[in-house]
C-alpha cells in the first residue's frame, strides 16, 4: 500500500542513504523534505538534499527549516559526516534550488490539506521542525499519520554523551515537546540501529548491482568505515526509519513511558522513565532489513516527479 510521506533531515551520510532508499521504494511517495541544521548546518543539509535528489532524478520540493535548536546552541557532526556532510562522496550538483516556503510553512500547509492520518512523518533528524510545527499549529500535527524518528538511547550507551544520543541531545527541548504532544511516535533508538551495519561483503553487493542509489550507497557506507575497526561501518541509523514505515513487522516494539533530560549538564537529551507512552523499537530483524535497502537501492522504482507543492 502506498504511504505518502515528508522526510524531516540533516543529510548527513546515513541520511542520504535512508533518502535514495524511500525514494527508491514504490510504495514510499515522498511528497517533500523538510531540513534542519543537525550534522552540518542548514546551508548544507538544504543544498545535500538537492544533489541527493539530483542523483535520484526525482523532483520533490525541499523546504529549509531551523537553523538551530529551540533554546541551545547548534553543536554540529561533521566529525563524522565530512565537512560536505556526505562523506566527500561524489553527488551531481542541484538541479533545483530549494522552495521559497520554510519547512515550517510547508508542514502546516501540506499536513493540512492532505486526508487526516494519510501523510507521514519519516524524522532523520534533531526534532526541531517538528516541535516548531506542534507549538505553532497544534490541531495541524494532531493530522499526521505516523510520526517515525530515529532518535535517543534506551539500554545502549549514547553517542555523544554517555547516555545521550545526537538526534536528541541536538535539542532535548523539541524532543520533550514532540514526545509529550500525544502524536502516533515510533522512536528508533540506537539498541535498534546499532544492529544495522554493513561489512565489506555488503559494500561488493551493493557495488555489483550498479545503479547510481547502490553505487553512491557503497560509496557513502565506506565513508562511513572511516573511523570504525574497518570490519563494519557506523551504524546506518536513519535508514531504519524508512524501513519501519514500510516493514514494521521486522521492528519488535516495546510500549515506554519516556521523558528527555532538558539539563545542561552531560546528561542532556537522555531519555529516562517518564509520563510520556510512545512506542519504543527495541528489536530489529536486522539482515531482513539490510536486504531490502540493497534490493530496493539497485532496483529503484521509475522516478516520478511530483505534483505535489
Ligand atoms: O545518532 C544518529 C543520528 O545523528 C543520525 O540521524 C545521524 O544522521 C545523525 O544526525
Ligand atoms: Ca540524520
């Protein structure tokens, strides 16, 4: 079945792959992609959206958002992601500047004008659009469909804290003020993404199947060796998201009560027993879901273009 989804994202390498993938899938219509600072600032995670959907040959509207977190400073991951974002890895230049329309303004609109519940959210990303769309428009974000994210740490230790994880420690308050707005929230934290890595063996696959999504996938995965012991890669966290909206089945979620840590000690962004029920995904079939990103990136659906503005 068809889901119609907005990708809210700070691309980023692991966001790039988890873009190529939905874009990719015939069952995901990606309507819009929203941007937010994150890994490597707006400027960039706007203008890497483009060239990752000039590498697609897709047109969908990209709308920049935040800038910067609610209430903290932008603290950023190119450590990770390379000053560029994506690794140095080779991507065409955009071949459409992004909207007019801040993400802000598309979310209302869009979220608005679809069927009530028929529009998702697919959150790669620190939650600040999200949380500006809920504070400003409540009745709005009340519509959406499912609202997924990859976000925080719930037995494993963090990544950039010792129980704190970037998406959410990037800004704690949005994620307070999304976790508490009684939205339909699936969190994919890192006791799920950490089982999601590709080894050498993956990269020759993905390579072997040689369509330009699988070869910059390879490309952008082997980026992301740079730094580990070499045998598999970081984690490929954000694909996760895609996956889940359309293969739930291969996710084992646990229903929490969660609430986020707004301190400005090193604690901040750590999730702890709360008032909050959301749906936790703890468990993850995880070779399934390597499958089904390898297959689908070297057998992308014909791009579309999309009439949706
Ligand atoms: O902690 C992992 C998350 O932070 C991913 O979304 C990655 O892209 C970075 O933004
Ligand atoms: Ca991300």
């Amino acid at each position: 079945m068809m889901r119609r989804v907005i990708i809210d994202t700070d691309p980023g390498i692991d966001d790039a792959i988890a873009i190529l993938f939905a874009l990719a899938h015939p069952q995901l219509d990606v309507a819009a992609i929203t941007t937010v600072a994150g890994n490597i600032g707006i400027g960039t995670t706007t203008r890497n959206a483009l060239r990752i959907l000039a590498l697609a040959e897709q047109a969908v509207p990209v709308h920049a958002g935040a800038a910067r977190p609610l209430a903290r400073e932008h603290a950023d991951a190119s450590a990770i992601h390379g000053r560029d974002g994506l690794g140095g890895v080779a991507f065409p230049e955009p071949v459409a500047p992004a909207s007019d329309e801040p993400a802000l303004q598309a979310l209302i609109r869009m979220i608005g004008e679809a069927p009530e519940g028929s529009l998702d959210i697919l959150a790669l990303a620190p939650l600040t659009n999200i949380a500006m769309l809920i504070r400003e428009a409540p009745q709005i974000a009340r519509r959406i469909g499912r609202l997924i994210a990859m976000g925080g740490a719930v037995r494993e230790p963090g990544n950039v804290g010792k129980r704190s994880e970037f998406n959410i420690a990037h800004d704690p308050e949005a994620a307070e003020i999304v976790f508490s707005a009684g939205l339909p929230l699936t969190l994919i934290p890192l006791d799920v993404t950490r089982k999601v890595r590709a080894d050498a063996a993956y990269l020759e696959r993905l390579a072997t199947l040689g369509t330009p999504q699988a070869i910059v996938s390879r490309d952008l995965i082997a980026a992301y060796f740079i730094g580990t012991s070499g045998g598999e890669s970081r984690p490929l966290h954000d694909p996760c998201v895609p996956l889940l909206a359309l293969r739930p089945d291969l996710f084992t979620p646990e229903a929490m009560r969660l609430s986020v840590d707004c301190s400005q000690g090193e604690l901040a962004g750590a999730l702890a027993p709360g008032e909050h029920p959301l749906d936790v995904a703890m468990g993850v079939r995880a070779q399934a879901v390597l499958d089904i990103l390898a297959e689908t990136l070297g057998h992308p659906s014909s791009p579309r273009t999309t009439s949706h503005q």
